[in-house]
C-alpha cells in the first residue's frame, strides 16, 4: 500500500492588534495612590491654608487649616 504524501496547510497568521490581552492582563490592577499614600505633613496643611487664604475664598485661620486638611486628607 502506498502512503499518502504529508501535506501541510499553513495557517494565516492571526494579526497581533493592541486589543490582544492575556490573563494577566484581565485581572485588577491596584490602584497606584494606595500602594504609595502620602504622608500628609502640618508644612503641607499649612501651605494649602495660605493658598486658600490668597484666594480670598477662605475664612479665618482656623477655617482655612480646617479645609486644607479635609482637602488634602480627603476626609
């Protein structure tokens, strides 16, 4: 009996676009501001107070610290 002669047939080549992904690709990625938080200092607050008291937007010293802080804390 004769053998069969191996053909091959080649595939196209599938096109590699941006949208390809793999599963290490498709799980969550942290976020980066919570990896790295920033240690929020009294010479921060107080820098922040003084841009808000220029601005003319503020209220006393107080009032000022106060919201720097919750701006800057995100409290």
């Amino acid at each position: 009996m004769a053998k069969k002669a191996a053909t091959t047939t080649k595939k196209p080549a599938a096109s590699k676009s941006a949208t390809t992904s793999s599963p290490v690709r498709n799980t969550p990625i942290p976020k980066v501001a919570a990896a790295a938080k920033k240690i929020i200092t009294d010479a921060d607050i107080a820098v922040r107070a003084f841009e808000i008291y220029v601005s003319g937007t503020g209220g006393d010293e107080k009032a000022n610290w106060v919201r720097a802080e919750r701006e800057l804390r995100g409290i």
